[in-house]
C-alpha cells in the first residue's frame, strides 16, 4: 500500500472558481450516468458562488487545486476530485476536517455512484431516505447519507 500522497488544504479563494469549475464539469463529461446540464463557463459560476458564501476548502497538491469540499452547515454540497486524484486520501482529508467543524453532517449521493457511496460509509456516514430523482435536477434516484461524531454526543450527555 503506498502512503497518501500530502496536501494543503485551505479556503478557497475567487481565483479558485475556474479550478473547482473545471474539477466539477469534468466529473460530468467523465460519468456516462451523469447528464452534463450546465456548460463549463456556468459550473464555473456556481463554484464561484460557492466560494463566495465561504462553502468551499480545497485541496492543493504542488500549489495546484485537485479537489474540493462545499459545505453549508453541516450539508456537504459538494465534493470532488480532479481526474487522477482519488485514492490518494485527498477526499478522506477534506471530509475530516469538515467532521472536525461539525458534529452532523449529511449530504445527498447519486444512487449510481457506487464508488462515493462506498467512500462515505467507510467514513462512517449511515444511508438515510432514498429519493426518486423528483428532487434533484439531474432527475437522478439519490441517497441521504448522515454522520454524527458519536464521541462528541457521549461527552454531551
């Protein structure tokens, strides 16, 4: 097994809205399951109000963005990687310091990514309602997924 490979996280800055646009887009031109809704100049954008909510932390690797982590709250909105990024522990260590900022969190995950699914169980986070796709934009069935730090509910009790 080779070791994670290191990264920086920090928040994300308006310069960053291309990168994470660019990451995101890609994931939907690279899956044959996911329609591609919006053009790259438009995900751009929405990263790019993400970012400006102060949602966004990502991941550099050599002072290159290879991934990144919305969060509202304690909803994860997003969460993704570049091409080539995965399996590198650079997911696992965006969701741990969102875990650390929250005692709950919870997030929507396409019934068909397999892949992510797997991803948050193994980080703890348990299936929740089921959707039809009546609910999302893509039209795509979906999972509630949640996760409670038990460790910070047993000291509150």
């Amino acid at each position: 097994m080779t070791a994670p490979v290191r990264c920086r996280l920090r928040p994300a800055n308006a310069l960053d809205a291309g990168r994470t646009g660019w990451i995101l887009h890609r994931f939907a031109l690279d899956t044959p399951w996911m329609p591609v809704l919006y053009s790259e100049a438009e995900t751009i954008s929405f990263c790019g109000v993400m970012i400006d909510r102060g949602w966004v932390t990502v991941a550099e690797q050599e002072g290159r963005v290879v991934g990144f982590l919305a969060r509202d709250g304690a909803e994860i909105c997003s969460l993704y990687l570049a091409p080539g990024s995965c399996g590198q522990g650079i997911g696992k260590a965006l969701l741990r310091q969102a875990k650390a900022a929250q005692p709950e969190l919870w997030l929507n995950v396409f019934e068909a990514n397999t892949s992510a699914r797997r991803f948050y169980q193994r980080e703890g986070f348990q299936q929740g309602a089921r959707g039809t796709g009546q609910d999302n934009e893509e039209g795509l069935p979906d999972i509630r997924l949640d996760w409670v730090d038990d460790t910070k509910q047993e000291t509150e009790e």
